[in-house]
C-alpha cells in the first residue's frame, strides 16, 4: 500500500537555510522564491506531488520549522465471491 505525505511549514520560524530542499529524497521541497517571511526569508514549501511523509526535512531543519504527515492510501476493496 503506497504512502502519501504531506508537509506543513510553519513560514515564521524558517530561515530559508534549504537544509530541507537538500535532503529531501523526493525533491518535492524548494524555498519559495515569490514571497518572505516576517524575518525576511524565503520560507520553504512543498512544490510539487510525491512526498512519501518520510520526515528526512523535519530532522534536518535546524528550527524545527517542519512537520510532516504520512497516510496510507485506502486500498482497493477486495471482490466479493458469492
């Protein structure tokens, strides 16, 4: 059953560091380059499908900015025989 995550950042207490976006196996993460935090940085952001909710980001970054949710895609109900 493949997993699917998701990635919440929490832009405030990021430092743009890109610690997340380099370690990030599925290269699903980039700083957004279109907007700043209140700091002044670029907050990282999840870009694109794919994340499988490892939390590789979440350990690598230094603010403990990220946290990251995994869910398991509902499977496909098994036929019934009658």
């Amino acid at each position: 059953m493949p997993v699917k995550g998701r990635v919440e950042v929490t832009e405030k207490y990021c430092k743009a560091c890109g610690l997340c976006v380099a370690a990030c196996p599925q290269s699903v993460l980039s700083l957004a380059m279109d907007r700043l935090n209140s700091k002044g940085y670029h907050p990282a952001e999840l870009i694109a499908a794919g994340c499988t909710g490892c939390g590789i980001c979440a350990i690598v970054c230094p603010e403990a900015a990220i946290e990251v949710y995994r869910e398991l895609a509902k499977a496909a109900q098994p036929v019934q025989e009658r």
